[in-house]
C-alpha cells in the first residue's frame, strides 16, 4: 500500500451514498467522513436515516447510488463478515439458548480460532465489561444492561476497526443509560477504535461525542463538534432539536 498518512487517517469515507427502498428515498445523496479513532454520533428523531446510513456502512445493505471507502478501499459491495466492522444493537441480539461464554465466543468460533486463544480473549472481553464470574448464565438470567454489556463484549472480542452502535441504550432507563455512556466512553478511550454511535437523545450525543452528524428527514441536516451544535445551529431545526430537553 502506498497511501499517504493523510489518506488514512480517513476510517470512513461515504461519497454521494444514497438508498431507496422501491420508490421511498430513505437517505439523500450523502457525502461524510468519519476520522480514524473519533467517536462520531448519527443523532436525530425516529425515522431520519439514522439505521440506514449505519446498516449501509456495516454492508447489510447495498446503497442505491455512490461508494464506500474503508481506508480509501472501496467497500460498497464487500460482504459484511470481510469488513472488520463490529455492531451492537438495542434489542441486544443475543442467543437466548446459549451461555454469556458461548454468545461472546461466536464470532471467533465462525472465525475459526483455536480454543486457547477464543478462552482468552472472551476472558478479556468480559472483564473489559465487568462480566467476570458471568460466564455460565443465560441471557434471560441477567438484567438488561448486563444483557447488553455482553452484547458489547460480543462485539469488542475480535477487535474489530470500527465499532458501530445502534440506540444500544434505549431499552434502558434513565439512570443505568447514564452509567453505561460513561462506560461506553472509557471503552473508546481504552481502545482508541472509531466508534459511530446512534441515538435520537441529544442529551446523549451532545455528552459522548467528538462529533455529531444530525439528521432530519433522510439527510445531513449539520455535522459538527457538540458545541457547534448548541452554540451555533445552522437552522431553526437544528435549534430545536438540540435544545429539546428529555
Ligand atoms: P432511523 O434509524 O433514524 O429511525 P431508518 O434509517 O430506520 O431511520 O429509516 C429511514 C427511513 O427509511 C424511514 O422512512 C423508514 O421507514 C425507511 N426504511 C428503513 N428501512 C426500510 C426497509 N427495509 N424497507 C422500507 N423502508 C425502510
Ligand atoms: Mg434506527
């Protein structure tokens, strides 16, 4: 490879990235740059785009128009497994028959790695989300947010480049939500991996977040630091969004 370091520093490049679902247009011709270690927030109301935009990067879908680059590797039809791309979810996706070990093994299991080495990493994982001692419960044995602290593990486990959340906290309440943004923070201060997270609560975003891409209605309504966005809103809807409280 003979990219220069500038090329690089670029984790996600997304040039002209539109999708439709038959004759709906779900996301706008979008260009964003996600930077190598940032914690990027998707952050807007129900229905924006926000999954979209997430679910196009992680491969599950093919945009309509436009690529993706990884690394200036242009991923856009890549199969999702190829992508180093780790997803955790709101609704957990855990395997209800299988213990917190085995759940959290999967991904290397599918990987094919050797035993020793799947034991020791899952260990790691788990301590990482304070499950130590959990190993052998079932999902349905654990509160909600340990449900998902697996989940994270899940993710975590293979290292992968980029980490992607979505809404991964909005079955929780109000109190454990805030204990487990500071948890999610100190995760992506310990690992120094790009994180692009997504929530519609702006109380959330505008706490965890280097930057925070808004949306509305299926485009990028102002992309930015948090203060940008709360000190100067390019329109009346960024405004109000931000200034909405809980
Ligand atoms: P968000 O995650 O911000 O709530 P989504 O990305 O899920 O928004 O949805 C954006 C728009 O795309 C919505 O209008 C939604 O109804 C539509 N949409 C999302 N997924 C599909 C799908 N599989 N089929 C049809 N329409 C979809
Ligand atoms: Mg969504």
């Amino acid at each position: 490879m003979s990219q220069t370091q500038s090329d690089n520093r670029h984790a996600i490049t997304l040039q002209g990235v539109s999708m439709s679902f038959g004759s709906a247009l779900a996301l706008r011709p979008t260009d964003l740059t996600v930077h190598r270690g940032e914690f990027l927030t998707l952050l807007g109301p129900s229905g924006s785009g926000k999954s979209t935009l997430l679910n196009l990067i992680a491969g599950a879908i093919a945009p309509t128009t436009g690529r993706i680059l990884l690394d200036d590797r242009d991923i856009t039809y890549m199969p999702p497994r190829d992508r180093g791309i780790g997803m955790v979810f709101q609704n957990y996706a855990l395997m209800p028959h299988m213990t917190v070990f085995e759940n959290v093994a999967y991904p290397l299991r599918v990987r094919g790695e050797p035993s020793d080495q799947i034991h020791r990493k899952v260990n790691e994982a788990l301590e990482r989300v304070g499950l130590t001692g959990f190993e052998d419960r079932k999902p349905r044995q654990m509160s909600g947010g340990q449900q998902q602290r697996v989940g994270i593990a899940r993710c975590i486990v293979y290292s992968p480049a980029i980490i992607m959340m979505d809404e991964p906290l909005g079955a929780l309440d109000k109190n454990l939500r805030e204990q487990m943004q500071d948890e999610i923070k100190r995760l992506h201060t310990d690992l120094g991996t790009t994180f692009i997270y997504v929530t519609h609560d702006q109380e959330e975003a505008l706490n965890m977040s280097d930057r925070i891409c808004l949306m509305s209605v299926g485009e990028i309504a102002q992309l930015g630091t948090p203060e940008d966005l709360y000190f100067a809103p390019q329109s009346r809807f960024v405004a109000e969004f931000i200034g909405e409280s809980n």
